[in-house]
C-alpha cells in the first residue's frame, strides 16, 4: 500500500539502491522497454522519468522484497531429447503452471552470445501480515538453461535464497514440458550415485583443483558424515566463541574423535597433506573414516585472489534434503595494509565468482 505517490528523485534512488540491474532490466523488459546500458545510474535515469501505476509499484517492491543477493548457486541436469533452440520454446510466458500458488513464468530470453536460457518467474507465499495476521507476498526469481555440451543434456542453474526456489524451478521445467508431451528427466547432483571411495576421491579434488585467479590457502571446516543420519561439522575450535566439543563414534569404538585437540589436528593433516600436494587418502583420519563408511559432504575453504585484494570463505555441500549442490560464499573480505578486514563483495562480482566455481566443481563431478 503506497500513502503517496513516488516522485522521480524516490524512484531514481530505489532504481539505483534496491534493485539489482538484472531485475531492473528485466522489469522493463517485460513492459516492453528495452534497456541495453549496463549501467544502474542510467537505467534509474531513464526509468525515474516513466509514469508508473499501483501494480508497477507493488511489482517493484516485490522485487525487492525477494531480490537476489549472490551468496548461493545450485543447479541440476535436465535430460531431454531437445538441444538448447527447442529448449526454450516449451516455456509460455504468462502460463500459470500451479493454481494453488499462482506459479508463472514472467518472461523468457535467449543470451546468443552465450547461449543460454534465462527463465524468470514468479509464484506466492503466505508470509506474516502487518495489517494481518497472514499475507501474500509474489516471490520472484531467475534460472538459467543452458547446453553442458553432451548430446540432450542441459543444466539448470539458480541462484536461490530458500529451498522453495528450487522445488518451484523443478516443477516449472516438469510441467512445462509435461504439456507438450516431451521427455524431461531432472537428474540432481548428489554423492549417493558414487562409492565412497569416489565420494572422497571428489572432495580431493575440490580442495586440490587449479583455480586459475583463486588459491586455496586452508580448509576451514569439514562435514563428516555416516549413512543418511550422523552427521557433524568439525571446525577449528580457535573460531568459536566457546570451547566447543566434537565426538563423533566410529565403528572401533576405541578409535574417535574426541574435543578439539582431535578437531584441530584433522584439520591440520588436511591442510599439510594439501600443501605438500598429497591427496586426502593419505591422511590417517581420512583413512579411519572411510573404513568406517564415513565420507565428507561438505567442506568450506578460504580462498585468495591472486589478482585482487580478496579473500571468500567458500563452502561447497552437496545437501540431502532436498538433493542440491549448494555452494556458497559464506564470508568476504579484504586486504588492506596487511590486515583481513570483512568486506562486502559487489553484486556482479559475487555473481560471477560463484558461477565460475560452480561450473568448476560440476565438471568434476561429472567427470567421476
């Protein structure tokens, strides 16, 4: 609800300051607008002139309410007998997929350059009322398609803040092609597929990959993980705010992890057998975990930039519920007169980094 109208300097600012160019663009876009700057300040210059109505203001303010801040990406393989061209033509923009919670596509572009797909949409939630007790927000969000180069095989890819951005992307790609009648297998990346030997023989390699521009310079923390229910992240007890213990039975009950003397020597052996250029096989505590049947699902690195004054707290995780690889830039920060200083990474540059990690780290899981 709006007590009054904006007037152009308050629309300029929220242009510039709230929303991300993408979503600005793509808001004009489906008005029929086409922006080709790429720069904020002169897409917030131009739209600050446009007379706007009640929907376009309520259409705005959902944007920010959901708009994307790049700290996740996740994705899965989609199995069609379409290459990318016919791909984009099962998409009706405008459809509403789901009745129960208006899920609809808002607009659909093809990156020529690049070859992809991109798929926004939009679908509702009940969320706490301020003039109620329960509301209805429109959530909106963005995917993209495109080719990994076999045959019939494409990836989807998303940057979410909540589980439910996936579970609606599925079902935009399965009823969509459900209505023309086409195949459509949705594969997610998942260990469960690999032994455990592979399981761990990935994580190696994670932590051992050349980067090209980033470098690896420690293993923050590490997930330990038995079956589908034991599971516990071991850190660094030395980044805790209390002493915090960490016991974790293995099948030789006289061999365990027990405090933080156990937590901090795993890492260490992790990181050593790292930058002496061993693999993690080598590790004594590796070794115990895997002829327990224990593997690792996840793990957070610290990586720099070999260019830039940069540093992420990168976690990889191939989560369970639901089956998704979440990779995340878990903290930032900056080099400054020798010191690490947190620092906020900007939009373009978080978007980026977390794409080119993610396509890294797909590529080897796809390779074992």
């Amino acid at each position: 609800m709006f007590d009054e109208y904006p007037d152009v300097n308050e629309v300029f600012a929220f242009f510039e300051n709230f929303i991300g160019l993408d979503n600005s663009i793509d808001f004009f876009k489906s008005r029929g607008m086409f922006f080709v700057s790429l720069s904020k300040s002169e897409v917030a210059k131009y739209g600050s002139k446009i007379i706007f109505g009640y929907e376009d203001f309520t259409e705005i303010k959902s944007i920010t309410a959901t708009k994307q801040n790049y700290n996740k990406i996740s994705g899965f393989l989609i199995i069609t007998r379409k290459e990318i061209d016919e791909v984009r033509q099962v998409f009706r923009v405008g459809e509403v997929l789901k009745e129960k919670n208006s899920l609809s596509i808002k607009s659909v572009t093809s990156d020529r350059n690049n070859n992809k797909i991109k798929i926004s949409y939009s679908f509702e939630r009940k969320v706490p009322g301020k003039m109620s007790l329960i509301s209805t927000e429109e959530r909106v969000g963005t995917f993209w398609v495109e080719p990994t180069g076999d045959e019939g095989i494409q990836i989807a890819i998303f940057n979410h803040k909540k589980n439910e951005d996936y579970v609606e992307i599925k079902d935009i790609i399965r009823k969509s092609f459900a209505r023309t009648d086409e195949y459509c297998d949705i594969v997610p990346f998942n260990l469960t597929r690999y032994s455990l030997e592979n399981r761990i023989e990935l994580i190696d390699a994670i932590l051992n990959h050349d980067y090209d521009d980033w470098t690896l310079e420690e293993v923050i923390s590490i997930r330990v993980k038995a079956g589908e229910e034991i599971s516990e992240e071991l850190e660094d007890s030395s980044e805790l705010e209390s002493t915090q213990e960490v016991t974790e039975e293995l099948e030789d009950e006289s061999e365990e992890i027990n405090g933080e003397n156990d937590v901090r020597d795993l890492l260490k052996g992790i990181n050593d057998a790292i930058l002496q250029g061993h693999d993690l096989r080598h590790n004594s505590f590796v070794v115990k975990c895997e002829s327990a049947g224990y593997y690792f699902p996840s793990v957070t690195m610290r990586m720099s930039h070999t260019r830039e004054a940069y540093k992420i707290d990168l976690e990889v995780q191939f989560k369970f519920r639901p089956e998704m690889p979440e990779i995340t830039i878990k903290n930032s920060f900056i080099v400054e007169d020798g010191e690490v200083n947190p620092y906020t990474l900007n939009e373009e540059f978080r978007k980026s980094t977390l794409d080119y990690f993610f396509h890294k780290i797909v590529a080897m899981y796809r390779s074992f």
